[in-house]
C-alpha cells in the first residue's frame, strides 16, 4: 500500500517538472544566461598577447620583490586602500621560498634576523 503512495507521489512530481521545464521552441531573454561568450574570451586574451610592448599583469606583479615579514604569519590586504585592496588573507610563512597571496599574487617571505 506503501509502495502505491510512493509511486503516486512520483507521478504527481514528474509531472510538476514538466510543466515548468519551457517549450524547446522558446526563444531565451537571455542569450549569455550567465556564461560567458568564448569569442568575447578569445578576443579579450589575444590582446593581451599580441601587444608586446606592454607587461602581462603577471610579470607586473613578479617585478615587486618579496615583502619581509618579522613574524612567522602575513596578513595581505592587496592595498593600504580598503576600497583597491581585497579581502585579508592571512599567509603561513613556515617555508624557505616566498609565500604567495591568493588574491593578488604578492610574494611574502620570513625576515630571519639572527
């Protein structure tokens, strides 16, 4: 008797779903629907590569040298400006080579002063 419910129950879902799922034939208001056109993401890459006379912001970022830190922990901010900057990140210092933050890609490594 169980098992009838269940099935009756199924049924009356699986017809609810079509009736929300549209037609095929619909047209969509929203042509992006949120994703992102891959021509508009090829176009905005290659101008990024084909002008060399400007730096990629990678190579931007790796030219600041490694900000040291006394302490065994950095706390990255991005800017001194709260509205430039993104949210803090606290970073482990515990390695030899320099930590990275994972917003903006500065390098911090321990000041070891002994």
């Amino acid at each position: 008797m169980a098992l009838n419910g269940v099935r009756q129950g199924f049924s009356m879902y699986s017809q609810f779903l079509k009736t929300l799922k549209p037609p095929s034939s619909s047209v969509s208001l929203r042509p992006f629907s949120g994703v992102v056109n891959s021509e508009i993401t090829t176009t905005h890459t290659s101008k990024w590569m084909q002008d060399t006379t400007k730096k990629s912001p990678m190579e931007l970022i790796n030219e600041v040298p490694p900000i040291k830190v006394e302490g065994r922990t950095a706390a990255c901010e991005g800017d001194t400006n709260p509205a430039l900057g993104h949210p803090i990140e606290f970073i482990c210092l515990g390695k030899n080579e320099p930590a990275v933050c994972k917003y903006c890609g500065l390098r911090y490594v321990q000041d070891h002063h002994h």
